[in-house]
C-alpha cells in the first residue's frame, strides 16, 4: 500500500498567508491499496497555461496567479509514472476550486465521487469568475459525477483504510482524507483546511473562507488528529514539498 504525491504546479498570491513566501505548490496525491487507485484531487486545468485569466476569471491576475508547466498538469504527472487516467479508479477531492479539481474531467472511466454539499454550493457560484469555481473543470451536463455525503467522517471503503473527515469552512463541503496503512500509521491530506504547516499550530484558518468560525473548528480538528500522531500534509506548504518535481513515494507499506 502506498500514497503518491503527486506535484502539478505552483500557484503565486498577494493573500496575507502566501505572500513573499515561495510559489506555493499545487498537489495531487494518489494512494494505492488492495485493487484500488485513488486520486485525491486533480490540479489545474491545462487551459491556464495559455489564458489563466480568461480561464478562472479575475482572481488569475493578482490573488491566485497559475504557474502550470507543460509536464506538470496530473494527467501528464500521472501517465510519466505509468498510470493512465483508466487505471484510476475513484476520483476524489477535497474540494472542487480550480487549483483542486481542474481535471476532474479527464478521468471518464474512474468513478468520481463529489460530496453533495460542496456540489450544491460550487453549482450555484461557478459562474462568478471570482469564486474559485469554474464550470468547466467539473460540470457536465450529459456526465454528472457520482454523489454522496456524510456528517463527519465516511469510511470510504468499508475498511477503516480511507476515511473522509469532514473539515468545512474554506468551502462548505471541504473534507480532509485520513489514510490509515496496515501498521495503523495515519497520514492526512489536509486540502485547504489550512494553508501551511505553521496553521495547525496557530489555529489560524485560511484567509478565504466561506465560513470563518466553521474553519477554525476545522483547523481544531485536523491539529488534533496530529497530535494523536497521524501525519498531516499540508497540500500548499512550499516547506514539505520543495524540490519535488516528479511524482514521488510519501509513504509506504507491504
Ligand atoms: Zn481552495
């Protein structure tokens, strides 16, 4: 059993938490396990390369600038390490922003499982080229995705081996996954429920917010699923991922 990271970019941003730092990396992840090849979250939309802001809207040319070298989309990430996009089998985000679900259209043999209230609230913003949500990465008409959802957590699999924990407040049905290996080590992908490592310490939420009290709530819960010892991996941190340029192994168990 093993989790990928899987680099896919960099986003650059004038928000208080991001700026003067290092572009902040966009991450994928892939964890394989019993028969399974999950993809936890897709990047960005190859279309920002050419016109980012004609793709995402405004927010493109100061708040959250693309940076998505040709090799670099999840796709091309993906396929250079042997895995086409036919050989994923779930497809998952932790939310559906443009730096999170961008290709989530290109995954059209795998199942793709979209909480209902993140989808019910990305529906009705998508179109408002300022919200972070854009139609075309994961909205097709004649192609709805799979829904489900849940209160707090969803084993996801039916064997306690990846658990969604429900973390709202950056959106409202963002959601963190908790990778548990045979040992009974934990690893978790944090998505945006905080934007840097330093945040679970703080208890600091994210700058963008849909709902600020929520996500500290959020923040309270992954730092506590720290320190019970789960490893937590900050998605955007440009600490734990530099120099990271290929998909590589995080972790792994026989
Ligand atoms: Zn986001």
């Amino acid at each position: 059993m093993k989790l990928l990271a899987v680099p896919a970019g960099h986003v650059t941003s004038k928000m208080p938490e991001m700026e003067g730092t290092a572009p902040n990396p966009v991450m994928a992840f892939v964890i394989q396990t019993a028969g399974e090849t999950v993809l936890f979250d897709t990047g960005m939309h190859p279309h920002v390369r050419e016109d980012a802001v004609g793709y995402w809207g405004g927010i493109a040319r100061r708040h959250l600038v693309p940076v998505l070298p040709d090799d670099a989309d999840v796709v091309s990430r993906l396929e250079a390490a042997g895995i086409a996009p036919k050989d994923v089998t779930l497809v998952l985000n932790s939310h559906l922003h443009n730096d999170h679900a961008g290709m989530n259209r290109y995954f059209p043999d795998s199942r793709v499982l979209v909480r209902q209230r993140e989808w019910d609230h990305a529906i009705t913003v998508m179109d408002d080229n300022s919200s972070g949500f854009v139609r075309n990465d994961f909205y097709d008409d004649s192609a709805l995705p799979e829904f489900f959802d849940y209160e707090s957590e969803c084993d996801l699999l039916g064997n306690g081996v990846l658990t969604l924990v429900s973390t709202p407040g950056h959106t409202p049905g963002h959601q963190c996954l908790k990778i548990t290996f045979p040992s009974g080590a934990q690893h978790i992908l944090s998505g945006d429920a905080v934007y840097n490592a330093g945040q679970l310490d703080t208890g600091e939420p994210p700058a963008i917010t849909w709902d600020r009290d929520v996500a500290v709530e959020s923040v309270k819960r992954l730092a506590g699923l720290r320190d019970t010892g789960a490893s937590v991996h900050v998605c955007h941190d440009p600490g734990e991922w530099h120099g990271v340029e290929k998909i590589q192994t995080v972790y792994e168990e026989k």
